[in-house]
C-alpha cells in the first residue's frame, strides 16, 4: 500500500507492490492548524476521543462526456467511490478500503500537509497524522504500513520513523520537488479527496466565501490537475458558478458536503506570530540592516519572510529602512501572514502572490484586498517549470535548527537525531533568491545552533549567504560581494566558526549522535537527487 501525507507528503509501499495504482487524499486546506475532514464513510464521523459526531452529507457525482486524449484533466470514468446506497450516497471506509479498492489494488492516500492540532476523525477515510500510524488499519483493513514519502515527519510520527518502524525509508520533498514529482510522473494519484470551504455543486472550489475558511488552496492545485479522479469535500455548497476557481470543475469528479472540514480558528500557530523577544526583534533589526545594504534593495524589489518570529518582525523593520529609501516593494510571495497583508494595505508592496496562508488575516485578505492573489506550489517553487517565483527572489529571510560552519541547513532532524518537521519551501527559496539570509539564536537551551556540522542537511550550504544570530553576523566566504558590501555600510561581521566557538563555549560541544546502518529517511534535493539520508537511531545505554 502507498500513502502519501501532507504537502511534503508521504507514501506507503507495500513490499512487492507497484505504485502505478494510487488513491490520494489531499485536504485543499494546507494552512490548516485545526480539526480538518478530507472525506466521510458511511455518514460516521468520529471526534479525537472516537465519540460519534451527528450529522449527514450530500453529494453530487458527474463525470466527463468523452476522452480528448488528456488523462491527466479530463477523465473517461466516473470514480466508483460514491454510489447510491438505500436512495442515500455512500462512501466506503474502514476494513472495506480494500475490497472497495480491489485486492490486488496498492492505494497512496494524501493527507494535508498542516492536519495538525486538534483533529477531528472520519473513520475509514481521514487520519490526524499523529495518530496514522495506529489508526491507518481503519482505512486500510488488513494492509500494513511499510513506508512514507513526502511526509511532514513531526510528533509520534517522526519518532516512529527515526527509530526505524517502516521497512521502506521514508522519502522526504520540499514545496517545490513535491509538484515537480506529480509532474514529472514520479508521483502518479489515481485520486485525490480536495476539502474546500466553498464549492458549486459541479466542483469550482474556492478558500474564502464559507464558514471554515482557508485562504490560498495552492497545494491543491497540482493534485487536482494530476489526479485520475478528483473528489471536492465541502461544508459550504454555493451557487454555481463559483468563481474565481481555485480548484475548477474541469478537474472535478464528485462533490461530497459533509457538516465541518475544519476549524479556521487554528491556522495560526505560536511559530507564525511577531516576537516580541528583545533578543529576536535585535536580530530582526540586524536583518533589514543587511537588506538594505545590498544594491537589491531597491524600487520594486522581491521578498519572502519565513514564518518564525525573528524572520516575520524584519517585515517591521524593513518598512522603517523602505521609508527612508522614498521605495516601495514589487511583491511578496511565500506563505503569507498579517504583518506582509499590512504592508499591502498600506501601498508598500506592489503585489501579494500567495501559496498558502498562516494566519486569519491573510484568509480574510486574499482575493478581497486588491492584488493580493493566489498561486499553485508548482507556480511557486517548482524548478523543473518555466516560471517559478522563487526563481525571481531577491531576498528570502529564513529560520533553522541548526547551521554549521559551511553554511548548511538543517531544518528537518532535532539535535538528538528524531525528526522533527519538513524542508517546506526552505531550499526552494534559498537556491532561488538572490540573497539568502537565515536568522536564528546562537544557542536554544542547552544546544548549539551553529555547530560543525548539521544532523541533516536540508538546504546546502553555496545557497546560503548570510547567517544572523544575536552574537554577530556572518558572510558565506562564496559572496564576497556582500561582505564588502557590509563593510561599506560599517556594518560588523565575524566569520561563522567564531560562532561556532562562541556556541560550544556557552553550552559545550556536543557528542557526536550514534546511528545504525538502517536508512529511516531520504531527503530529495528540490530537483529528485538524494541530497541527504537519516538513520536509525542506536538505543541509549546507560
């Protein structure tokens, strides 16, 4: 069996299985944070504590008159997954997964990438991904899990995978090597389950206008184009036509209302909000002083903020240094928070290009706030496209885990080996941008942030340039170009082994982390090479 979870998402492989035949389950709400439905068995919901949720659904089925020779867009068959039961719609769950499937049928299930705090359960079709593991039996009967790909490895599934429980390493993209995958024919979806917070009843799907807003849809966009099949799960029917369409009926096979996707209330997480840390706003300040002293910083310039509160607060900051320069900023892209949609309204940025939305601000601003859009992730960061925007970056400010001292990267993988998260778009942007620019504390508790070598490498080294810390800032040896410019703006920098010292001084030098010969995981480069692996990791004796 295949399966695939979030938008760095995963797989299941069966041993021995071929992974041509594919079921995805994708939520179109990848911002999510909160309680989120991508599909329904038999009109049983099941709430976190597996206590029965009332309520029934509709839906609509409707299928393409005749085959233009586009497989991918239009389909010929009308998916045998919603039929009448009773004068009444069924969807099969639970143990029927493989017999409503076929026996010999391996299925990928897609997941959101952000089904996260505070899930709500269909039995049979929907999995908090914290509890997939123990819970992916309803869906898929007497199938076994053995492998993931392009999962979002946090919580008990990151600690599942690192201490080796799947007999297939887990395979792990970016935002931008997940749609090149599906694209490319690496990845093939027999069907993809897209929740919507509107949708008409043949299928045109939009973030906004409902009751569980979301915002941008842009992971789902690529699903939907690529997917044999593709079902819409709303809780907001609209009238037809609902335009404009994030997801369009062209794409879509079915239509299935159910009463909640989700709660809109938990988009937002501590990580996506302004410090107000004196130690990250002095970084933060540190950070537009490194913009704006680069000959980038100009009328109409490029830029994406991480979603961390020392790289958000630049937004502040670089305002104050736009101001003085008499310049405004072309546009923004990336996932997109209250402080760019501030500067939007206020006629400091030009345009605001949007993948997905981290807070309620954004939602509410999105295709409301004149120039304010929405993008696909293959628009956004795809690198094998002919346009993506990552690609027309002149600065991206980013968070990490770790740095060492050739400038990689680690975001995925904490300091004792467990995964911990996703690369995301932070290689797409670094590779891209024309200045990179991460910004992160010397020392978190008692661990090293700038270390001599990261437990992973997510992004690599010759994409990064600038590293911002509250002990001093460091120039990659690679840009010499921005170390004199630095200098010419009288602003100081040490090298990135003096703080690598500095670190090891404060909290010591840690031991190196003991690994067994298992490969649990492997890192895809944003292009499909292998840019790093993890391992298993050896149990600690005392």
């Amino acid at each position: 069996v295949d399966l695939r979870v979030g938008g760095v998402d995963a797989q299941l492989v069966e041993a021995g299985g071929h992974p041509d035949a594919v079921v995805e389950v994708h939520h179109g709400i990848d911002s999510f944070q909160g309680n989120l439905l991508v599909g329904q068995a038999v009109g049983e919901l099941i709430a976190a504590d597996d206590q029965p949720v009332t309520g029934g659904f509709r839906c609509f089925v409707f299928e393409e008159a005749k085959d233009v020779g586009q497989q991918k867009i239009v389909r010929v068959h009308k998916p045998d997954i919603i039929s009448p039961c009773g004068g009444q719609p069924r969807v099969p769950g639970g143990g029927d997964a493989a017999v409503f499937l076929g026996d010999n049928c391996e299925i990928r299930v897609l997941f959101g990438e952000r089904l996260q705090n505070g899930s709500a359960f269909v039995r049979g079709t929907v999995v908090h991904t914290d509890d997939l593991i123990v819970r992916l039996g309803k869906i898929l009967g007497k199938q076994r899990v053995q492998a993931l790909f392009q999962i979002q490895l946090r919580g008990r599934i990151g600690d599942v995978v690192s201490h080796g429980a799947l007999k297939t390493p887990a395979i792990i993209r970016s935002h931008g090597g997940r749609p090149r995958a599906i694209e490319a024919g690496e990845v093939h979806i027999d069907i993809a389950f897209v929740a919507a917070p509107t949708s008409d009843c043949v299928g045109n799907c939009r973030g906004i206008g409902g009751k569980s807003n979301c915002g941008s849809m842009g992971y789902a966009m690529t699903d939907a184009k690529y997917a044999d099949h593709v079902v819409v799960v709303t809780d907001c029917l609209v009238d037809f036509p609902n335009m404009p369409a994030s997801v369009e009926a062209i794409d879509v096979d079915a239509v299935v209302v159910v009463d909640s996707i989700g709660n809109p209330k938990k988009i937002a997480s501590a990580a996506a909000r302004i410090s107000q840390n004196p130690r990250d706003l002095m970084m933060a300040e540190n950070v537009a002083k490194v913009i704006a002293s680069t000959p980038y910083f100009k009328e109409g310039f490029s830029f994406q903020t991480g979603v961390g509160g020392p790289s958000l607060a630049a937004n502040l900051f670089l305002e104050k240094y736009m101001d003085e320069r008499g310049i405004k900023m072309g546009w923004a892209i990336g996932g997109i928070c209250g402080p760019m949609v501030e500067l939007l309204k206020k006629g400091k940025v030009g345009k605001v290009i949007d993948v997905q939305d981290f807070d309620l601000d954004a939602v509410n601003s999105i295709n409301q706030t004149p120039n304010h859009f929405e993008m696909s992730a293959s628009q956004y960061a795809n690198p094998a496209n002919k346009g993506a925007f990552v690609n027309k970056l002149d600065f991206v400010v980013l968070a990490a885990l770790e740095i060492d001292t050739g400038f990689n990267v680690n975001v995925l993988t904490g300091s004792d080996g467990v995964l911990r998260g996703a690369p995301g778009g932070h290689p797409d942007t670094a590779a891209g941008s024309k200045v990179c620019i991460i910004v992160t504390p010397l020392t978190r508790g008692r661990m090293a942030t700038v270390c001599e070598k990261v437990v992973t490498v997510t992004t690599p080294g010759d994409c990064v340039d600038v590293l911002v810390t509250d002990y001093g800032i460091a120039v990659n040896p690679l840009r010499p170009d921005l170390i004199e410019c630095l200098d010419h703006a009288g602003i100081p920098h040490v090298s990135i082994e003096s703080l690598k010292d500095k670190a090891y001084s404060l909290v010591g030098t840690p031991d190196d982390l003991q690994w067994e010969d298992k490969v649990v995981a492997v890192l895809e480069a944003r292009d499909g090479t292998i840019l790093d692996v993890v391992r298993k990791i050896k149990p600690v004796t005392l």
